[in-house]
C-alpha cells in the first residue's frame, strides 16, 4: 500500500466517523491535515516494525549493490 493509499484510508475512515461534519470543512483544510498527519502515521506505522515502500525498495536495493560489490570483491 503506498504512503497516499494509507494516509486517504486513514482520512476516510475520520470522515466516515465524523458524519456530515466533514463536509463542512473546506476541502484545503483536509488536504492541510493529510500533510500534517502523513508523518505521524509514518512514525506510528515504523514503531510497529513497518517501513514505507519506497524506503523499503531503496533500502533493497543498497543491500542489492552491497552483495554485488562484495561478490566482485571475492572474485578479485
């Protein structure tokens, strides 16, 4: 799930609990919060273990290189 996926499920499940309350906040403030909140979920999502996609293909990939270094290493 990307990082917009969780952050739109996250303020869906508030609107849906907020009832017709959202509906009354203009639609700039909602995009305000998603920023706002984006980085606490991240934080909340990594201390249960979890890291984003893109971190997680970045961080596969520097292991990737590292292993393909070390393996020329060992041919020299």
């Amino acid at each position: 799930m990307s990082d917009k996926d969780i952050t739109k499920a996250i303020i869906n499940i508030l609107k849906k609990e907020l009832g017709g309350v959202v509906d009354l906040i203009p639609s700039n403030l909602t995009h305000d919060l998603s920023n706002a909140l984006s980085p606490k979920i991240e934080e909340i999502i990594e201390s249960n273990g979890f890291v984003k996609k893109t971190k997680y293909e970045a961080l596969l990939k520097l292991a990737n290189d590292l292993e393909k270094r070390v393996s020329d290493l060992e041919k020299s």
